[in-house]
C-alpha cells in the first residue's frame, strides 16, 4: 500500500528546545495510529510539527511523497492535512454552517456528508460557535476538518473533557470515519482503551522518542504492557 506520511529522524521542538528526540514514522494511505504517552512526552509537538508549527532542528518528513519538512503550515495544509488541534479553534462568532464552509476544499466531504455523520451539527447549524457545548465543538471541528477534504486527519485529543454519552457519539464518528470510510488518521489520546479499537496501529512516545510500536490490537491484548507504558 502507498505511503502516505513517512518521517524519519525528526528532531523539532519549540525554538532552542528539542521535544522530539529522532522520531522515525510510516503512516500507509487509509491506516490510522493512536498516538499515546504520557504527559509531556510530546504527542502535542508531533503533530504539531506534521502541521508545521514548530521548530524544525533535523530530519524529514514527507506527505503523499512529497517532501514538506521545508513548508510552512499554510503551504502544507493544501497538500492533504485536516488538523484538529486541542483548543479546537471552533470561530465563535461565525454559525456553525459558515464554520464548516469558512475553509472548506472541494472533494467527496460535503456539508451533506457532515451533516449525515454529525446529525447534531446540522440541527444547531444556525447557532454560533460560542452557543455550542463542548461535545458539539468538538464534532464541529471534527467536521470542519472533514470539509477540508484531507488525505491524513490529525486529532489531538479529540474526547478530553468530554460527558460519556458524547465521548460515545464521537467515537462512534470516528469509528465511521476511519474504519468505513478508509480515512488516514493519527490520534493522539489520553484514553487508550476508547482509542486502540478504532485504530490499525500504535506508537508510544516517552520523552520526545518512539518506544514502542505495534498493532493497536496487540496492544489491547496486552494490558499490563499498556499500563507500563501508560500509567502514571
Ligand atoms: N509552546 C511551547 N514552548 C516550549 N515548550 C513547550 C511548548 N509546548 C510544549 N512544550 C514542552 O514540550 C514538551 C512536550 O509537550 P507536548 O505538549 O508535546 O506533550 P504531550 O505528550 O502532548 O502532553 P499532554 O498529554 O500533556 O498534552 C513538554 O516538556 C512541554 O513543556
């Protein structure tokens, strides 16, 4: 299957400081990767560096073959990335329709689709940004994400600080999204069990470096390596 995020010894972090401590990394076209570690271990700052929004000290990466290491983020979200970052960015004063049409990209993600996928979307697609719970945010950015049309989606954190029922709703998108509908994702996420069914693969990042990698269902089939990695 093609590659479609490769990254190999990267080495990024925020100005003088180096997070990421030589992280190497094959995404293939339609897999999706839980991202775990523990508090600052820098799952943040990877993804933010696959943005482009950090400090780039060593190493490449690479997007559907095409080298973006040199690209600032404006210049690399037309090449395929759908970002929803932690503070979900959700413009409070636009509706929600105008939020999902503000940045949109032409592709098979329609208002249509997005709607069909986040019912509770289209129902408030009146109310503004500001009106929205915090589940519905996070849908909508989700979504917004999706209206971009990307080839990879990056989630960070997607269900943190969320009531059950809509940790439930959302994980069942997701579930749509990536297993159904074939989407490239990475995700990074504190609840590793809610996260490992949905995906195809994991890493484990401890202080800026990879230091584990396997199958998402190895890993839910071995709890006390889970818990090693993961408690605190
Ligand atoms: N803007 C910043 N400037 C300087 N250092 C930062 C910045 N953001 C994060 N860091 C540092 O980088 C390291 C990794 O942080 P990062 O947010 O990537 O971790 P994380 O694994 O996502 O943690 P969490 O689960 O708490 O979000 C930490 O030591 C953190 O203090």
């Amino acid at each position: 299957m093609a590659v479609l995020l490769r990254i190999q010894g990267l080495v990024a972090g925020y100005g003088e400081a180096r997070v990421l401590a030589k992280v190497d990394l094959v995404l293939e076209q339609g897999k999706s990767l839980a991202l775990l570690g523990r508090n600052g271990a820098g799952k943040t700052t990877l993804l933010d560096t696959i943005v482009g929004v950090t400090t780039h000290h060593a190493g490449a990466i690479q997007i559907d073959g095409k080298d973006v290491t040199r690209l600032r983020a404006e210049q690399r979200t037309p090449l395929g990335i759908g970002w929803v970052p932690q503070e979900r960015n959700v413009f409070r004063s636009l509706t929600v329709e105008e939020n999902l049409t503000a940045t949109a990209r032409p592709g098979s993600w329609t208002l249509e689709r997005v709607y069909q996928m986040f019912p509770r979307l289209k129902e408030r697609r009146r109310n503004l940004g500001n009106q929205l719970s915090g589940g519905e945010q996070q849908m909508l950015a989700v979504a917004r994400a999706l209206m971009l049309n990307p080839k990879l989606l990056l989630l960070d954190e997607p269900l943190e600080g969320l009531a059950p029922i809509i940790v439930d709703e959302l994980l069942a998108a997701l579930r749509r999204i990536v297993t159904d509908e074939g989407m490239s994702a990475i995700i990074v996420e504190q609840k590793a069990r809610k996260v490992l069914p949905l995906t195809d693969d994991v890493i484990v990042l401890e202080r800026g470096a990879v230091t584990y990698r396997d199958t998402s269902a190895a890993l839910l089939a071995a709890p006390e390596t889970l818990d090693a990695y993961l408690s605190v």
